[in-house]
C-alpha cells in the first residue's frame, strides 16, 4: 500500500499524528490522568498501523520502523499511567473507576508482555550480546510495569467496596496484585542478568564440539557403550553445571528477595501459589498422587534393574543394592527411558517395525510432521495454524547462529485479526519430535482458544493444564487406530519397496492385536509415561527445599541425588560432590521455569483423554482410543481451553472431565494390563521390588 511517492501510508498516518499533538514524545506525570483518552486513541492508531503493516507485508512491501516508535510512546503512556496516584473521590463510581482503570491496564499489560515475548524470541533464536542487552532491558521494564501494577491493584483489592464487584472484576484486579519481581530496580535488573548468564551458559555448552542437541541426545538415545553413555553423561555436567552454581546460588536470593518484596515468605510459596491459584494443599495433593501411582512405578524399576544388570556388569554393585545407574536410560536426565526399549523389549520375538526407519523410508520431512500434527487439531475442530505461524517457527536448528534448542511455544499477545503464534525447536525426523511437536501444538490452540480473554486470563488455568493438552493429543496420535488410519505404515502411500512396507505394516497390526504385542505396546508407553512421573516430582521438590532454605547451597548436589534415589532409584555411575552441581544441567533448572506443571499434568492428560474419548464414543480398553476427526470430542476440549484462567481450574476441568479432582484413576486404567504382568513377570524373575539398601555414589 504506497502513495504516490512510494511512501508507506502507516508513515503518513503517525506524521499527521504528531502534527496533530496526538503523539507525544513526554508526558508530565502529573498529568498522567489527562492522557487516559490519548491512550485510547494510541491504541485505536496503533491497531490501524498493525492492520496497514500486515496488508503491506503480505503486498511483499518492507515495513518501516514507524510502529516501534509509536508502540514505544504507548509504553511510555503505560508507565505514567501506572505511576500516577489512585484517588476515590466520594462522589465517583467505584465500579466506574476499577472498570476504567482495568480497560487501561489490560491494554497496558498486553503490550509489556507482547514486547517481552518478542525480546525474549528474538534472544533466544539467535543468541548475541545485543539481543541479549534487549532482553534484560525489555524484562527489567516488564518487572518494574508489573510491580507498580501489583501495587495499584492491591489498593483496590484492600478497599472497603471491593466485594460490591463483578466475579470478573474481582478476579483479575487479585491476579494483577500478583507480583514477585524484587522491588529494588538494582536487584531486579540483577536477577534478569543472572538468569540470561545462566541460560547462555547452558545453551552455548558443548562436550568435545558436541551440543546437547542432536548430538548429545542421539548418543544417549542410541549408543549402547557404558563407556561412551558416561563420557556423554558426566561431560554434560562438567560442561554445564559447575559453570552455573554460584550464580544459581544469586538468583534464589534474588527471587527470595522479591518474594518477600511481594509479602511471601519465600520464593517457593509465591512459586506454588502462581502456578496453582486457589490451591493451597498443592504439596499434599501432589504426593498423595505420587504414593497412587508408585507401585506402578517400583514394578516397572525392578523389571528394568533385572534387564538392564544382565547387560551392564561393569555396575553391579548399584544394581544389586536395588538401584539403577543414571548414565543407562537413553535419556540425559533419566526423565524417559523410551530409547532403551530394544533392551529390555517384553516379548523379543514379536517382529515390531521402527517407526522412525519408516518415516525415514517414506520420506518424511519437518514440515509434514508440523501438517500432520496440524491436521490433527483441524480434524477435531481447532484452530488452523497462522501465516504468521508457518512463517515464523524456528522448526530446525539454523545454521550459523546460536540458539536455545529446547522445544517451545509462543504466545506474542496479539489482538485479533491478528494471530501471532509461533513454535520454536531444533526438529528432526523422527517419532520423539513428531510427539513434541504434538505436544508444542496443544500450547498454540490454547493460546487461540483465550486470546479474545482480557490479559491477565491469557494462560492455562492452571501451568500443568497447558502442559497436558498437547500430550492429551498424543495419546490419541500414537494409538493403533490413529496409525492405521494416517497410513504411516501404509504400503500405498509408501516410496520404495511395497513389499517390505506391507510386511511391515502387517507387523504392527498383529503386535497390537495380539497380548504379546499388546504388552510390547503398553511397556514401551510406561517407558516414557510412568518413567517420567517420579523426575517430575523432585525436580521442585528439590527446588521448594532450596528457597525455603531447606537445603544449604552447600548441600545442593547431595541433597539433589538423595531425592533422586528417593523417588527415581537412581544412582550417579561416578561418585559425585559439592565440586559439582548436576540440578544445572537440566535446561528448568537455569531457566528456573516450573516443574511441578509437568508431574501434574502427565497424570491429569489421562484424565483428559479419557474424558474425550467417551465424548466420541470409544468402546474398549482405553489405550486403543483414538478420538481423531471427533468433534464431539474436541468440543469438551475447547469448552475448557476457552476459558483461560478467567476461572478456577477446578471449574475449568470440570467442562471436561465432569470431576473438579485430579485422580490417578484414568492412568492407572490405561497400565492397568501392564501393571498385572510386570507383578507376574517381577515374581517369576524373583527381582526384589524397591531399592531400600541403595546408596548415591557420594564422595563423603
């Protein structure tokens, strides 16, 4: 859209309106309550030039920097506004100023956030000290907005009238109070630092030239050498770790510090209280989940201790104290022992086909992994994919830039029409991130289904409901019915050898209909599903010890494979000390983002996904569900994920699943088959379940 001049008409527009006084470059606080109605017309302009700036990118015209002033001189309106005292006068409405004053800060709110996604997108695609100083400036900023806004909406929240207001009201001037960030600017911008070191640090580690991923994380996955598994495995902590303690150690002060700040005692109370809202008993909830699901979980270790200690001698002395050395899973953390199904593969001589040799053999790319998880969400009723999406992601590793591999999905907080949505991870052809892409997925159509919601109830109604959601998917995705009917092991849609590809296509279907098979299926499922649960647990544990000064920083790594062997029994193949600080290399750990979410939600997906397949009629053992193109299905999920967290998530899950209560029951009915043989299996090996006698490999 250009004029007669080749001039860009959004420029013309912000010329005519800073020569109409409708943009200014400063405005004095004192008249911060004068510009109210500027802010309204900032942001009706603003949207126009989003608008224009969208119909030229797509005219393939390149946009000028025009919306970044002007979107910067909103920001500077945001900060007056939240600066400025709050003053009820007698004769005002209450209602009529809370009201106008939310509209405001809703605005405002959406735009910090929508400015430091994009700092923090941008740093995080490629890794430089510039976008790095963007970063911190744009969260030192965001802190700083969020805690004047805490303070506002707190004077509302503390006032006599407050209980005359709307539920929704109500809800989100609570949530607004919200705040942790240090109120010291020097400590806030400290923290930010800190934590960029700290995710640098992890992010740019290499072993001999290796990065974590892919190369480090094949060499777990597949290599079937004790010793090559222990160069990966200590050569990651050594490299990451050690690097990052101190500074660790920096940022729980720092986060303690704006806990207090906020009137918690402590980083781990706030923590729990903003990922949980209204949920006090969160800690009793989750080991009272955890003490269900253990028995499970023992069986399947034993069963695993008794296979592996037949190929790894060299470690006997921890396999016969009951416990299982770390290096040995497949798996960097021993979050997923998936990769090492080959060995310890139920019934070994029924014939299975890799599916990752197949995707392979029929040409898979990224991008079809992306349509096809796409196609999945379509197929029930979501939200297709953005152009903005699709043209944006950062689906593979780039080449020539640094940046943080570790999958994830982001939400830039824009206003319809406009859909800015975006997926960023290092994908490679396989059945490990077709499932994540699943499960990165699921975080975009919940990010859809409550962007019309005002800012503060853009999120999951709880931080492990966002987590299920994709995972809820994948279920469905990886059962025999769903497989079957995409064809990906479809002979008439295959390149090359038909013959081979019928045969084995043929294989799949018997070792899913037969118990054998159905073993087979279920265990390597456990695998990742039950193997996860008791590392989701600790990670936090860990951590809530940490902030409430539980746990002394010169405990850290002692106390970290306590809990370790506590809950996973595993051991460190190579004694460990305070020289050492293995919690760092886990990506959560420096990134310090919430674990607890995950252990909930690999649980509450069940639940989910049980809900949604008696929404599409399923019959039969719940593992055989798949619920795809099911509208019925995906309307019970859409009813929840609309509501954001505009309203407790007891309330929110019982849209779909009917019960306001995370149960166990719906997991334990899909291993309920396993969990039978594993006892069988267990008692016929003579393998001892448990690992009481187990000790961590400490260098006391």
């Amino acid at each position: 859209m250009l004029n007669a001049e080749g001039v860009t008409l959004k420029t013309v527009i912000f010329v005519i309106l800073i020569s109409q006084g409708l943009i200014c470059q400063e405005v004095d606080s004192k008249h911060a309550r004068a510009v109210v109605k500027e802010l309204g017309q900032l942001k009706k302009y603003i949207e126009e030039l989003e608008f224009i700036e969208q119909e030229e990118l797509q005219q393939g015209f390149a946009g000028s920097n025009t919306p970044a002033v002007a979107e910067e001189t909103i920001l500077q309106t945001c900060d007056l506004l939240i600066r400025d005292e709050i003053k009820i006068n007698k004769d005002d409405s209450f209602e009529d100023l809370v009201k106008a004053d939310l509209t405001n800060w809703d605005e405002c709110y959406r735009r910090w956030s929508a400015r430091t996604a994009n700092a923090e997108w941008n740093f995080e695609t490629n890794m430089t000290d510039a976008n790095e100083a963007v970063l911190t400036d744009a969260t030192v900023g965001m802190s700083k907005w969020a805690t004047d806004l805490a303070t506002n909406a707190k004077l509302y929240c503390n006032h006599p009238l407050y209980d005359t207001l709307s539920y929704d009201v109500k809800r989100q001037l609570r949530l607004m109070a919200f705040g942790t960030s240090p109120k010291e600017k020097s400590d806030a911008e400290a923290l930010i630092k800190v934590q960029s070191k700290m995710q640098n640090t992890y992010s740019s580690a290499t072993v001999v030239g290796y990065h974590l991923e892919p190369d480090l994380t094949k060499i777990m996955a597949t290599s079937r050498n004790g010793d090559v598994l222990l160069g990966a495995w200590l050569g990651w902590r050594n490299a990451t770790g050690p690097n990052m303690r101190e500074d660790y150690s920096s940022m729980v002060r720092l986060l303690n510090q704006g806990a207090v700040d906020n009137g918690f005692d402590n980083y781990a109370t706030a923590w729990m209280s903003s990922q949980f809202d209204e949920t006090d008993n969160i800690e009793e909830m989750a080991e009272q989940l955890w003490q269900e699901i253990r028995p499970l979980y023992e069986e399947l270790h034993a069963y695993l201790r008794t296979r592996l200690a037949n190929i790894y001698p060299d470690y006997d002395d921890i396999f016969e104290q009951g416990g299982i050395p770390a290096h040995l899973s497949g798996n960097m953390w021993a979050q997923d022992w998936s990769n090492i199904y080959d060995l310890v593969k139920p019934y070994k001589d029924v014939d299975e086909p890799d599916l990752d040799e197949e995707m392979t053999a029929q040409e898979y790319t990224v991008d079809r992994m992306f349509n096809m998880a796409e196609d999945f969400y379509t197929s029930i009723g979501f939200f297709p994919m953005s152009d903005t999406f699709k043209s944006r992601s950062m689906k593979v590793r780039p080449e020539n830039l640094d940046v943080v591999c570790h999958a994830a999905a982001f939400d830039f907080y824009s206003k319809k029409p406009a859909k800015d949505f975006r997926i960023k991870m290092c994908t490679e052809v396989n059945m490990e991130y077709f499932e994540t892409i699943h499960h990165e997925m699921g975080h975009i159509e919940y990010f859809m289904a409550y962007q019309d919601q005002p800012t503060a109830f853009r999120t999951g109604a709880n931080s492990a409901f966002h987590e299920a959601v994709g995972d809820t998917i994948s279920l469905s995705v990886m059962s025999k019915k769903h497989l079957e009917t995409v064809g990906l092991l479809d002979a008439d849609n295959n390149k090359g050898d038909n013959t081979k590809k019928t045969s084995a296509y043929n294989r799949l279907m018997k070792l899913l209909d037969d118990d054998e098979g159905e073993i087979n299926f279920l265990l390597k499922r456990a695998l990742f599903k039950i193997g996860f649960i008791p590392f989701g647990y600790m990670i936090d544990k860990w951590r809530w010890g940490v902030f409430r000064g539980e746990i002394k920083e010169e405990n850290y790594n002692q106390r970290w494979w306590d809990l370790r062997l506590q809950y996973q029994g595993v051991v460190a193949p190579v004694t460990r000390s305070e020289d050492d600080f293995d919690p760092g290399a886990k990506f959560h750990i420096p990134s310090n983002s919430p674990y607890i979410c995950y252990f909930i939600s690999f649980i509450v997906q069940f639940q989910f996904y049980e809900a949604m397949c008696d929404a599409s009629g399923h019959t039969g053992p719940l593992h055989t569900c798949d619920f795809y193109k099911s509208k019925e299905a995906g309307s019970k999920l859409m009813d929840m994920l609309k509501l954001g967290m505009s309203k407790p998530w007891p309330e929110a899950m019982e849209r779909l699943t009917g019960s306001r209560e995370i149960s166990t029951g719906s997991i334990m009915r899909y291993f309920s088959k396993l969990h039978k043989w594993l006892k069988i299996e267990n008692r016929r090996n003579g393998a001892e379940v448990g690992w009481n006698n187990a000790q961590i490999n400490w260098d006391f």
